[in-house]
C-alpha cells in the first residue's frame, strides 16, 4: 500500500520528475539512429528492406573475423572482457607505431566522444564543430553545459578559412575535426587541416574523428591526420572505428590514439570498466590482420561512389563531394517527406533535419543492385515533387 501511495503523490506531481533533470539535458535534441528495418516492413509492407542510413558496409567482415568470433564463442562469454584489451590495444599500436599507454578503446568510437566531454567540459566551455555535423559532436558538448560553436561549409562544400579562424579566436576547449565529414563525406586537404591547427589555441585538444579514414586513403588530396598530428607538441586525440570499413558495426569496437598518456588515463577515470566486449576485442584484432578483406571493399565502394554521384549528378541533383562509403544529396524540398516516400518502397536513408540543411538526405552506399533501386526511386519521387519537371525520372 506504501508503494501505491508513493506512486498516486508522484503522478499528482509531475514536476518532481521534471526537477530531477538537469536543464542541459532536458533541452539536447535526441539522436536519429534512422528508421528500425523491422518496423519499416510492419508500417509500409515492403519484403524487402534496403538500408542506406547508417553507413555500414555491405561486404561484411573477413573469413579471419568469423574464425575469432567463432572461437570465442566455443571458448564461452561467461567471464568478464579484458577491461583494458590489451591484447588488441597491443595489435593496434604494433599497426600504427604508437605505445599502447597512448590508445584507448571504445564500444564505437561515439564511446570516446561521450568520454571526452565529461572528462575535460563543463558549463562555459567552448566547443567548435563543422556543420553540418554528426549531432553527437554538439550533443555530448551540450550534455556538460558547453557551448556549441559550429563552422559552416560553403555553398558548395569548400572550407570557410575565415569562418574557422572566426571561431577559433574565441578560444575553444575542444575542437573537433571531422575528415571525411559526416554527413557530408568532404575531405580538408593538407593546407586546410593545417589552417585548424595553426589558428587552433595550444590550450585546446584538438579532436580528429577520422570513423571514415580508410575509404578516403585512396585520395591524393588527403593527408593522414595521425601523421600530421604526430609531429605537433600540443593536445591532441585522433578517433578511428571498426564500425564502417571492417564491417563490426554490430560489435561496436572503436579506439583513439592520444598524443598524450595523461589523456588516456583521464577518459579511463570516466569510462565504464568493460565497455568493450571480448567477441568485439578479438574481431577487431581478426580485422586488422585481414588487410585485404579491407582493401577490396574500400576498392568496391570506391566504384560505387564514382558512378552514383555521376549518375545523380546527370540527373540534376546536388551532390557534396565525398570521400567516404556514403552521399550527402539535396533533393530541393523537405527531406523527411522524401524519406517517408522512400520507406514506403522500403528504403532507409537518413533525412537531415539540422537547420540549413533540410533538404538533404544522406544515403549510404550499397551493393549495386540496392543502390539501382534507390537512385531510380529517388528519381520518380523528386520528379513527382517538382512541378517544373526539369528532372529526368528514369535512370537506366
């Protein structure tokens, strides 16, 4: 009866709960995970799903990942992970010429960027992004009390020189650097990235998510921000993932290689003991081994890449310049309208709601056949959305 009666005073008093929440927390906006496959084939009917919207590889991890995994399982989970996966810290230093007191892992590298905000932010802080950004870059921020400043691309996706040094003179915390760029896929050249780190105060850690490193390698005119920051004796963090190119998203394995130990141990102080789980640990260590697995599908979703956006591109669409396994495409109207369209054919991609950008959608690229089916689709929805017709509605 004590119980019932805690309950009936509690729903009396709603604002008792409203009262327990931090402001900061109750004004962040959610994070967009995209639309559940599952859901999307109960709502609309489609059979089949192609899902675009969270940048994942269509090839899968290698025949070595499967063995490790396979392993483990044989082997049992009963028992706790390595809390700090030695073993794949280990693998990760031998790979990139770093000590092992220098990399931290995560359950994704999003798992870092939670890390750094509670262990370096609090209410005044300055935090500068690009925008449009990869929401998680402001969220976490915002979650401390920080203060969010965002450096807009160009009209066409070029760097904004003076837009960075702009903000950077108001002397940030944290600055994140996000090459390729979610969600538009664009690369800073050397000239830019070094533009950042010179205007950058030497106070501030300077943030590289590089989760897309390995598509954009290929690429002349990018330069490797590890090898850049190597040389530079200031604060630094650079953000890599298992999640895209190895094809682990599902096991949700990421790292950082720190210019400074003192850092690691300042994120291990606020992280969870075991937020890496021993299938992820031994997958990824089976990942790093199988750089050929790894080679053929960054050469795959390279071609792809080449001819969707030719192919969107002859079609009238503006499309960003990527780098990466995905498009940042404006459609010219309401890009949840769009995607609603899209689900109804049982395509999933990621509409952009960040203000500015309301017209875009960001699609990940797929096998060939999936992507067909989606330029196509997109093609007869956008045409239907125009009234002046200029768009052609069929694709071969």
């Amino acid at each position: 009866m004590q119980i019932e009666g805690q309950a009936e005073r509690a729903g009396e008093h709603p604002s008792a709960m409203e009262s327990l929440v931090r402001p900061e927390v109750a004004g962040l906006p959610a994070y967009d995970p995209g639309a559940d496959p599952d859901e999307v084939s109960r709502s609309y009917g489609p059979t089949r799903i192609i899902k675009l919207s969270n940048n994942e590889s269509p090839y899968g991890v290698s025949a070595g990942v499967v063995e490790a995994v396979r392993r483990r399982l044989a082997a049992g989970v009963a028992r706790y992970p390595d809390p700090m996966g030695k073993r794949l810290a280990e693998a990760i230093g031998d790979k990139l010429a770093v000590s092992t007191e220098h990399v931290i892992l995560g359950n994704g590298s999003e798992n870092i960027l939670e890390l750094l905000s509670p262990a370096l932010l609090g209410a005044g802080d300055i935090v500068t992004i690009q925008a449009p950004c990869f929401s998680l870059h402001e969220i976490f921020p915002r979650m401390m009390g920080a203060r969010v400043d965002k450096v807009p691309f160009t009209a066409d996706f070029g760097f904004d020189t003076a837009g960075w040094l702009r903000a950077l003179a108001a002397d940030p915390k944290i600055v994140f650097i996000a090459s390729p760029s979610n969600p538009t896929g664009v690369i800073l050249d050397r000239e830019q990235l070094d533009t950042i780190l010179d205007a950058t105060p030497e106070t501030a850690l300077v943030v590289l998510d590089d989760a897309y490193h390995e598509y954009a390698m290929s690429n002349p005119s990018y330069p490797d921000g590890l090898e850049v920051l190597r040389g530079l004796s200031r604060p630094w963090i650079v953000l890599r993932t298992f999640s895209k190119a190895y094809g682990l998203a599902g096991l949700r394995v990421g790292y950082g290689i720190a210019s400074d130990a003192r850092l690691v141990d300042a994120l291990n102080r606020v992280r969870t003991p075991y937020n890496v789980n021993q299938v992820a640990q031994d997958a990824a260590v089976a990942a790093l081994d199988d750089q050929a697995h790894l080679a053929e599908t960054v050469r795959r979703t390279g071609l792809e890449r080449t001819r969707i956006t030719k192919a969107l591109r002859a079609a009238g669409f503006r499309v960003a310049p990527s780098a990466s396994n995905f498009l940042f495409i404006d459609t010219e109207q309401s890009a949840v309208v769009v995607a609603e369209q899209l689900l109804r054919s049982g395509i999933i991609v990621k509409p952009w709601r960040e203000p500015g950008y309301e017209g875009f959608i960001r699609a990940s690229l797929s096998l060939p056949e999936e992507n067909d089916v989606f330029v196509r689709r997109l093609l007869e929805i956008c045409a239907l959305g125009r009234s002046n017709g200029d768009r052609p509605s069929t694709y071969p």
